[in-house]
C-alpha cells in the first residue's frame, strides 16, 4: 500500500520539479535570445531611421558583415540594389528574402544561414520602392542553439535527478504517516487483545454457571464475583479507550475555569486514606498554602486518580503515599510519590506509550497500560510537563509543572 502511494507521490513531485525546470529553462532561454538580439534590432531600427541611399553597404558585407546592410528592392520584387549577378546568394534566393512585414523586425532563414531585417516602403517616381536593412545573425543563432543544447542536457539529467529526489521526498513524506498507521495497528492489536482477556473470562466463568443451572448464588459467588470484577475491568478500559480516541480526535473537551487545586488534592486523599489503610499503607498530603489554578477541574482530578491509583499499586504494605503541591514565582508544582517497588530505569521512557506495562504491572494482571496515556494528555492540554524519577526497590515520583499562568 505504502509502495503505491510513494511512487504516486514520486510522480506528483517530479511532475512539480520537471514543470519548474521547463519554465526555467524557458525564461533563461528567452531572457538570452532577447539580450542577444537587443543590439541588432537596435542597429536595424537606427539604420532605418538614418541609412538611407548614402549608406548602402557593398555586397561583400551581405552574409557576414558585422552591421545592417541595405538591399533595395523594386516595385517588382526584385533586387535592384546592389547590383548583383544572377549566381549570388540574395539573387538566387530573392523570394525567401522579399519582406513579409514592413516597420517590424521579421526573422528570415534561408538555407541554414538566418538573417534579421526591417524593412520600409517609400514612394519614388519609379514607383513603390523597399528599402530593407538586413544583418546575418549565424553566430549568435549557433549562440542559442548551443545554449537550447545545454538547457535540454540539463533539463533532461534535472529531471532524473528530480524524480530520484521525488522518490526520496515521498519517502521521507510518508516515514511519519507509515509510523501512525504502525501505531495504529499496534494500538488496535493491543486493545484487541486486552478487551479479549476479560471476555475470555466472563465467557469462562458464565459456561461453568450454565453447567450447574441448580446452584445458589452463594455456591458460585466466586464465579459471580469474578465476572463482575472483570466487567468493571472491561468497563473500564472501554471508557480508557473512548478517552484516548477523543483526544485523537481533537473531539475531547477540555472546560477550563479557576478553582484551588489543594481543595482537589483534599477531596483525593479523603477518598483514598480509607483505600490506602485497608491495603496497610499510609497517604498523606503536603500542601502548605491555598493555590488557585486555571485549568479543566474534571480532568485534574482524573489525572491524580491516575497517579494515586498507580502509586497504591506498586506500593507493598507498610508504604506510604504522598501528593504534594507548592507554588513558585512562575508555576505550580504537583507531585505524586511513593516508596514502592520503583521503575527499572530503561522503561520510565516507555510507561506513556498506550498498552505498554512494566514487568510488574503485567504480574499483577491489573489495568491496561492506558492510564498514563491519559494523564500526559491532560498534562499536555494544561499546557504542563510531566516528569518521572525512581529508583528501584526504592522510590517513584511523578512531577507535573504547570504555568502559573497559562496561556487562554
């Protein structure tokens, strides 16, 4: 697929490239021809305007003088100045000589030499007599053709090189597409599959129930339990998935408004302390002063769901979460960290790509590898950077800059 529209992208930028040469070549051919024969023309004019009889110019001069002669022609289109045998060249070829055009400067090629000339009719007692000023111009016609020449050598060898650069723009032009459709497929593939895993179960789970149709709830309340869990599971990641192909989508709507961030972070910490203490571990909250922020309410709140929800996962017993948030002269800092098993330090660049899970997570067979995803999404659409630090075994710290004032 990527194969067909390269080379129909190759096509389209040769056909540019090939079209701009031709007008080129054109306009610096024309440019000359115009420059070359300036001086000719104006000598032509000049002589004219001032050469009359006086002027004639012997017929040696006819072919190859380097100034305008005079050939004066009779009212029966023949030569009757210079007086000229019926062998010379002029004589012989009297009708391709005769002006076709009078006051303007006309071109005449006779037997491979070219000759420019004006011409002008004047009334005498013999009767309408030509006066035509004419001048060979074989070299600077061998000028132009050798210069046609060069312009045809190097439009052809700017063409071949043009469609190789065409062929070689097509492939950098498309490095980024064929990248999104990886991901894409990527992405379709790893939700595929994660959607697979919790149906896999639930169809599991509800085959054995239908196998023993006589049995209370309470006989199969495993089984009942772990179809729910896994809908909730499947729920969940749907949700996760309709976020991220919003956001895609530019179809997300982010509201903004101003509201204190330490209120949020109290309303997270209340709803989780509880959580946090069944599981053994402790969450606490550092917060020295009120800070007003400007951002989209909802969408902060999710992002530290995301955060404290990761945080109570890797976090073993006894641990202790904490969400700190201070302010500096110019932005707000939001951290969330733990004392938990910590990120092997050649995965922390990878834990924002969508699916992708640590070796640990995957262990526990909890989440989608979404959760982060959608956190740097909000960061981003707050304007913020978000950075991860940890070691392992040890500790695990995500910190969110934002602006302290934003851009509206």
């Amino acid at each position: 697929m990527f194969q067909k529209t390269r080379l129909q992208l190759t096509l389209l930028n040769s056909i540019v490239f090939i079209v701009l040469i031709a007008i080129l070549s054109r306009t610096i051919y024309f440019y000359t021809e115009s420059q070359i024969y300036k001086e000719v023309n104006d000598s032509l004019r000049d002589q004219r305007i001032g050469g009359m009889p006086g002027g004639i110019r012997p017929p040696g001069e006819f072919q190859l003088g380097p100034g305008p002669s005079v050939i004066v022609w009779g009212p029966n289109e023949t030569i009757i100045e210079p007086r000229l045998n019926e062998n010379n060249f002029f004589k012989v070829n009297e009708p391709e000589f005769f002006p076709k055009t009078f006051d303007e400067i006309e071109e005449i090629s006779v037997d491979g030499a070219t000759y420019r000339a004006v011409s002008t009719q004047v009334e005498t007692e013999y009767g309408q007599m030509t006066w035509q000023f004419i001048r060979n111009v074989d070299s600077e016609k061998a000028m132009l053709n050798r210069l046609l020449l060069i312009l045809l050598m190097g439009g052809g060898i700017g063409s071949l090189l043009a469609i190789g650069a065409g062929y070689l723009l097509a492939g950098r032009a498309l490095i980024p597409i064929k990248k999104s459709w990886e991901q894409q497929q990527q992405f379709v593939s790893d939700a595929s599959h994660e959607i697979r895993t919790p149906l896999a179960v639930i169809q599991s789970r509800a085959d054995l129930l239908f196998q023993s149709p006589s049995a209370t709830i309470e006989e199969k309340a495993v089984d009942i339990s772990i179809i729910s869990k896994e809908v909730r599971r499947l729920n969940k990641l749907v949700t996760s998935l309709l976020t991220l192909t919003r956001t895609d989508s530019n179809q997300m709507e982010v509201t903004k408004g101003r509201f204190f961030l330490d209120e949020v972070i109290s309303e997270i910490v209340e709803q989780y302390i509880d959580i946090a203490s069944f599981q053994d571990k402790t969450m606490v909250s550092i917060v020295p002063e009120q800070v007003e922020f400007f951002g989209d309410k909802e969408r902060i709140h999710q992002l530290l769901v995301i955060l404290v929800d990761n945080a109570l996962k890797f976090t073993e017993k006894g641990g202790e979460i904490s969400i700190s948030c201070v302010k500096s002269a110019s932005s707000i800092i939001l951290s969330v960290e733990d004392d938990g098993k910590g990120i092997p330090q050649e995965e922390i660049s990878k834990i924002f790509d969508r699916f992708y899970q640590v070796e640990q997570a995957r262990s526990l067979n909890e989440g989608s590898g979404l959760g982060l995803s959608i956190a740097k999404w909000i960061v981003q659409m707050h304007q913020g950077i978000i950075k991860v630090t940890s070691e392992e075994r040890k500790r695990t710290r995500f910190e969110i800059t934002f602006p302290k004032k934003p851009k509206i």
